[in-house]
C-alpha cells in the first residue's frame, strides 16, 4: 500500500488521555462502567465504533455513487463490544454496523448496498476475519 494520509495518536492506557499529534484529540480515557471503571472518559470501544462508522458511511457513498443510489439520508450506526473471547481467555471484539435507510433501501435493496460497502470498507478490509460484524439494515 502507498500511504496517502497517516493519522498519529498516542494514548497511556484505558486509564488515561488519548491524543492526536495534530491536537484535535485529546481525550481524557477511562474504563466503562460495565468494565469496573466510572465512565468519566471514553474508551476504545466508543473510539472504534466512532472511526468505523464514519468510514463505512463515507465507503457507502462512494458505493452509492457508482450504483447511482440515493444514500442522502442515509446513516450507519457502529456497535462495538468487548467481551470473553473463548479461544484464548483474553478480549476480543464484535460489531453490528446498522444503516438507517429510507424507504427506497429498505429489504433486498438496502441489504445488497450493505454488502457492498462492507467489501469496499477499509475497517472492513481490516477486521474481516479477524472479528464478527453483521450488517442490519433499519
């Protein structure tokens, strides 16, 4: 691959700031609730699910684009868990991407798009094989 962008950020822990080398991120980071933390910052999940919706839905437009789809009104939801993985006592992580769609996307339609966008994504390209991700459309 030729780089064409490389986005830098340092972090200290669950426990700790995350911060861009361009200083648009810095944030203070913390273990959810749900992990034993108090939720006073954000986590990598959040930090995850943030980065692989934006990039699915731009991928989706570009998709849309050369489908000639209407995706205007269209919005991708990512959710990222953390759990037990099974295989070797430690984490790991699944996601369920939820596009909302108009009625024009809905079924069959909006399910083809999905697919598509999930084969052009790079996250996608990223995590395929490595975690489950299912695709809902709402």
């Amino acid at each position: 691959m030729d780089a064409i962008y490389t986005a830098v950020a340092t972090a200290n822990g669950r426990e700790g700031r995350a911060v861009s080398s361009d200083g648009h991120i810095d944030l203070p980071l913390a273990h959810p609730v749900a992990l034993g933390g108090n939720g006073q910052g954000t986590n990598p999940e959040q930090l995850f699910a943030a980065g692989y919706a934006a990039c699915f839905a731009s991928a989706m437009g570009v998709v849309a684009r050369q489908e000639k789809i209407d995706v205007s009104e269209a919005s991708v939801t990512a959710e990222v868990s953390i759990g037990k993985d099974a295989a070797d006592d430690g984490f790991g992580l699944a996601v369920v991407m939820r596009a909302e769609f108009p009625d024009h996307l809905q079924g069959e339609a909006g399910h083809a798009l999905l697919e598509k966008t999930h084969a052009f994504c790079p996250y996608s390209k990223a995590t395929r094989g490595n975690i489950r991700v299912e695709l809902v459309v709402e």
